[in-house]
C-alpha cells in the first residue's frame, strides 16, 4: 500500500493522505492533485508565474515510472510538498 499526500515543508499534512494499492495510482492522484491547483493558480498568475511554479512539478510526475518505493517534489517557490511513499505497514513486512 502507497500513502500520497501534500503538506507545507516542515509541517505535518493538514488532510489524511490518500491510500493506493500501487505507486501509478498515487502518483496519478499526485498529478491529478497538482494540476487542480495549477488551474486554481492561472485566476491570478500570469503564465510565466504559473509556469515557473508549476510545469516542472507536473514534468516530473509525469515523467515517474510505475513502480517506485517513494518520491518527493516540490512546487516552484517551494511552499508545498508533494510524496507518495510505502506504508509504514508495508516498510515493515520487508523487515
């Protein structure tokens, strides 16, 4: 199982993360996620802006494989944090 969430560097998550069966399906989840905010985000940045602080981001979650343990991202100005990462449930049966 796969735990996806955001939450500001340094600060606990303000929601529960979601839950997946499989990396693709919080990394899907993740994007889905980033491009809802980015089209938040075009009412009031202008494109550069937008693009600074978001494409990268969305570049590279798309650009993930299918299988992966974790990843972790960060949008442009570094305000927020973006993971999926194995259950601490799942760490734990590997030892």
């Amino acid at each position: 199982m796969y735990a996806a969430g955001w939450n500001m560097p340094g600060y606990m998550p303000e929601t529960d993360p979601e839950v997946f069966e499989t990396f693709a399906e919080g990394r899907d989840y993740l994007l889905d996620t980033v491009e809802r905010f980015a089209d938040s985000d075009a009412d009031v940045m202008d494109a550069i802006e937008l693009a600074t602080k978001w494409d990268d981001l969305i570049d590279q979650i798309k650009a993930l494989p299918d299988e992966m343990y974790e990843w972790q991202g960060y949008d442009g100005d570094l305000t927020l944090s973006f993971w999926v990462q194995l259950t601490e449930e799942d760490a734990s049966d590997g030892e």
